[in-house]
C-alpha cells in the first residue's frame, strides 16, 4: 500500500481567506410568491406603490363624528348626535357626514368623508337612534392617514435583504404579489470510496453506510442552499473525474468526500488538479486536515476527509461562511462569544490548530470529541472552538473562545457576551488564536 507525506500545510485562516476570496455570491434571479419569499434575499430594492393606508381608517371600534360637535361636550351636558349608519371594514359610507350626526364603524373600517375623528364605545352612551359623547374628542382621535403606516415610495426591501417576517408583511400590505430574489445555490455532494453502501442497501461484510450526505445537506439548507445528494462513486479516476465534471455542469458548488488525503486510493487531488488552479492541499488542523480545494472558473470544489466528524467539523468551520457568501447572506454562520470549559483538560495539537465540538450547559463548554471516524463525536454540539496550535493545554474552568452555530445548527446567539454574526472570519480565526487559555 504506497503512502506519501503531505506538503507544507495551510493554516486555517489562509485556507479559509482563500476560499471566501474565490467564491462568487449566485447572480441568477428568480421571481417568487410574497408568500414564499420568507427568508430569500432580494435581488432588487422594493417600493410600495402606493400609500398604507390608502384611505383614513379608524383603529378602533367605535363611532366616527365631527370632533367640532362635542368641543362643548361635559359628563353634565352631553354633545348628542344623530346614529346614521354603519361601516364594517370592507365598507364605505355613501355620503357626507352632517353637523350632529355620527356613524357606528368597526376598526379598519374606512372614515366617512366630513368625519374627523372617532369616540370609541366606552365613551359613549347610545340610546335607540342617538348617541351621546360626555367629552371632548380631539380631531384626528384614533384615526389612522393615508400612508401612515409608510407612504408611497417607502422602501420596503432593499437588495441583499434576507427577508423578515414583517418584511414580507409590508410588501403584502402593498398588494405586491411577487419579489425579486436571487435563487438558491445548488451545492452538490459527492462521496466517493468502494466501501460505502447507500442507507437501505443490505449491509455488507468489510463495507459501511455512507453517512456524510446526510448532515452536509443540513448544513447546506441551513446556510439558504438547495444540497443535491449523489451515490457514491468507486475509488477510481476515471469515474470519478466523470461525476465531478458532471457535479460541475449542474451545481454552483461541489463538495467531494472521502479520497482527499495521501493515500494509494486518495484519487481526488490528481483528479481535481484536472479541473483548475489547486486553492490548498492539507490544512494545518485536527481534525480535518485531508481538505482540499480547486477554483474551477468561477465554481469552487472542495474536498473534505471521510471520516464523519472531520467531514462535518471542516464544514462547519470552513465550508458554512463559504455557503452563506454564495447564498448572499451576512456573516458566517456562527456568533462568537465566550465560555467556561467544562470539561476536562483539552491538549492542543503543536503545529495544527485544534477543532474542539462542544455543548452548552449553564455557560459552561464541553467537548464531544471521540474521534475523528465516529460521528457520535458531534453528538449534542451546537458549536466549537477553534484553538490556535501549541503545547498549552486548556483546562477545566479555562474561558474560552467558542463559536455558538446559527439557527437551524445551534443555539444562537447567546444571551451574554455575543458577538455580532458578521464579524469578519480573519478576526474570528485570530481571535481564538490569543484568547484560549
């Protein structure tokens, strides 16, 4: 079985700069449903065409009048008014509301024209076909203009936009029908090695169940992408320069998996120096250093190790802020902040950077870490430290620098001590690098 060394090693903040550098945000756009358009990024900046309100509205329930008729109003001395009719909020009234008469409106109903203002029921007293106001009610009083809400021309969205829940609401308001918006990038996934079985094949001796699809394509609609799942391809060049070529006509982006280290079998590196200029083979990291890259024109592939938990964590570090810059979204995926370890004494690795999965309990971190081939390492971690290479070793009641994953990946911001989502992954990198102790 013929072996051979890896080269000089990339550190992890130059492997992952290069990365972000050749990445190029999705230009395709497509027009979706307001209804769909929850958490797609704008492609064009949206306007209201009109204002909302469109028309003087009450928001309350109560009784639209002239507020010149109850200036004199007292509790002693009522203002009393004629009831001439009702608005629910689909209606209009008919005609011009007169000196000493009033109209029973439902809220949102439109205000009657020669109205000003709206006594609401509890200040009123109605008797048979009048209604007497005991006070004073201010022109204007619970009524809401014309482009109150925002006037015409008001920016509702603008490009680069995720769009929110309100967002979506505002541009609803308008009676806008569609937006927008850049389409989803297609990522492709590609394993590859002659001992996987695809999940309900029949299990085989001396072959396992390819188990990396399955959270990349969670992690890939985490960070706003379409994942497309292939079976995996036997370790041989020929076929797999074939499924990558083809990855390639079809996807945004490719990711590789299994094959990337320096092994008789590892075919990818030769087989991707096919496709372009090679990024980086090697990072100086553990777990995870058989990652590889190649700029393709202007798609990327990438390819990580096979074992479960440096496929997963190389992904969550390098790969995630890359998905988000192709998907147009903010940040990198994760909120830095910090954390008491609550585990054991962590040892770092001299020369390598150290990927350390962890959970949250209290404010205090713990590793999940059982090795690279298992994926029950990343078992309960909703997040990691990255820790910069050495012989300190980290210990129990240490604070550090973790990283807490994103909604739908992992808790979110934390409610002390967070980080904004956007701060540049070069300081993020850098950062762990002084602060863990």
């Amino acid at each position: 079985m013929e072996m051979h060394a890896f080269g000089r090693l990339t550190l992890v903040d130059v492997a992952r700069r290069r990365l972000l550098a050749a990445v190029r945000p999705i230009d395709r756009v497509e027009t979706v449903r307001v209804e769909a358009a929850f958490g797609r990024v704008l492609a064009a900046n949206v306007r209201a065409p009109a204002p909302v309100p469109g028309f003087p509205r009450t928001t309350w329930d109560g009784y639209a009048l002239r507020s010149q008729d109850t200036e004199a109003a007292t509790r002693a001395r009522p203002a009393e008014l004629r009831l001439v009719g009702e608005v629910f909020a689909e209606q209009s009234y008919p005609r011009l509301l007169r000196r000493g008469e009033a109209v029973a409106i439902a809220t949102g109903g439109a205000i009657p024209k020669g109205a000003d203002a709206v006594a609401i029921f509890e200040e009123v007293a109605r008797h048979g076909g009048r209604v007497r106001v005991s006070c004073p009610i201010p022109k204007g009083d619970r009524i809401s203009p014309p482009g109150h809400d925002f006037p015409r021309g008001a920016l509702l969205g603008r490009r680069g936009d995720e769009l929110s829940a309100p967002a979506v609401g505002a541009i609803a308001a308008c009676g806008i029908p569609k937006v927008t918006v850049y389409a989803l990038p297609r990522v492709a996934v590609l394993p590859n090695g002659n001992e996987l079985l695809v999940p309900g094949d029949p299990p085989q001796a001396g072959r396992i169940y390819e188990s990396n699809n399955a959270p990349l394509a969670a992690v890939i609609l985490a960070a706003g992408g379409i994942p497309e799942l292939l079976p995996p391809v036997p370790d041989e060049p020929v076929p797999i320069e074939r499924a990558v070529r083809a990855a390639l006509a079809r996807a945004d982006l490719v990711l590789a998996t299994g094959g990337s280290s320096v092994g008789e079998r590892d075919h990818l590196p030769r087989v991707l120096s096919k496709f372009g200029p090679l990024l980086f083979h090697g990072i100086a990291v553990r777990a995870g250093k058989p990652t590889l890259a190649v700029r393709s024109g202007r798609k990327l592939v990438v390819g990580l190790p096979g074992h479960p938990t440096s496929c997963l964590v190389n992904m969550y570090w390098l790969v995630l802020p890359v998905l988000r810059r192709l998907a147009r979204r903010p940040g990198p995926g994760w909120t830095d902040s910090w954390a008491v370890l609550g585990s054991d004494a962590v040892a770092p690795s001299p020369g390598l950077a150290t990927v350390v999965p962890l959970r949250f309990e209290r404010g205090r971190a713990y590793t999940t870490y059982r090795g690279s081939s298992v994926i029950t390492s990343l078992a309960g971690a909703t997040g990691f430290a990255l820790l910069p290479p050495g012989r300190r070793v980290v210990r129990r009641g240490a604070r550090v620098r973790v990283h807490y994953l994103d909604p739908r990946l992992g808790p979110g911001v934390p409610r002390e001590g967070a980080r904004r989502p956007g701060t540049t992954v070069k300081r993020s990198v850098a950062s762990v690098g002084r602060d863990a102790s």
